[in-house]
C-alpha cells in the first residue's frame, strides 16, 4: 500500500512538473512588451551620445501607442537600418507625430531591432 502511494505522490508530481513548463513555453514576448535593458542603453549611446533609458521608453511608448492603428505593431527586427530610416518618416506623417516623437520612435526601433539584440 505504502508503495502504492508513493508512486501516485510521483506521478502528480511529475504531472505538475510538466504542465507548469508546457506552459512556460507557451508564453510568446509580444512586441509591445520589449524590455529595454542596460545593454540597449549603452548600444544606443554609442549611436546617439547622451540617449537614455528614458528616451528610449518614450519612444517605446509612442510605438506602442501610435503604430497600431492600421496595422498590427511592426517587428523592429524585420526591417533594416536602411529600411526603418526610410519608411519611419512616412509613418510619423501618418501616425501625426512631431519631430521629437518620430526621433523618438526610430532610435527604439533601431535600438531594439539591432542584429544580435
Ligand atoms: C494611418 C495609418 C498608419 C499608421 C498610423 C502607421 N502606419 Fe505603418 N504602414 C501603414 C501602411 C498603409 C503601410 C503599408 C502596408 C503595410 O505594410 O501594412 C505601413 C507599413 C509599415 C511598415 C512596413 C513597411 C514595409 O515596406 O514593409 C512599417 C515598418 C511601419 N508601417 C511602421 C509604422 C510605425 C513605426 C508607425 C508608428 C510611428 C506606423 N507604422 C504607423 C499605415 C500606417
């Protein structure tokens, strides 16, 4: 009987092991929750001497907030330096952003999308 019971005690056990994991590999990062770190500090101050986290959050924000109205939140890493440097400008105008916000919204993607980010 002891035995029993100790082998039902592993099962559940392991039967909660497997299911919190299967469910920590179901959660996806969505993009509107990118997480800037000190590394995204540092890589965009050497881009942009003087940029902080805090100009890079409000960047974020405005991405969040102002790019998803007419399609869904853009992949930062999809698109080229290149590609962003181009297509950026027409979205502010599209999107109504002034200068400070498309700045803004261009160094975070730039900054977030960087090959090996
Ligand atoms: C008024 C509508 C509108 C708003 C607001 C808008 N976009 Fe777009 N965007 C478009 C359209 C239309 C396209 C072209 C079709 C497509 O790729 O979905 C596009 C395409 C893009 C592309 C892809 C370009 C390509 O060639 O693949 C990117 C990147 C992008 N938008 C980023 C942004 C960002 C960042 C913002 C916020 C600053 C923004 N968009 C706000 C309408 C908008």
């Amino acid at each position: 009987m002891k035995l029993i019971r100790l082998i039902l005690a592993l099962l559940s056990v392991s039967a909660l092991f497997s299911f919190t994991y299967s469910d920590k590999g179901q959660q996806k990062l969505e993009i509107k929750d990118i997480v800037l770190t000190n590394a995204d500090v540092v890589w965009a101050n050497n881009q942009w001497k003087g940029i902080t986290l805090q100009d890079l959050k409000s960047g974020q924000d405005v991405f969040n907030n102002r790019c998803h109205k007419c399609h869904g939140l853009k992949n930062p890493h999809k698109f080229t330096t290149e590609k962003l440097q181009k297509v950026i400008p027409k979205m502010a105008i599209r999107a109504k952003l002034d200068k400070q916000q498309e700045d803004l919204v261009l160094k975070f993607m730039l900054t977030v999308g960087r090959p090996n980010a």
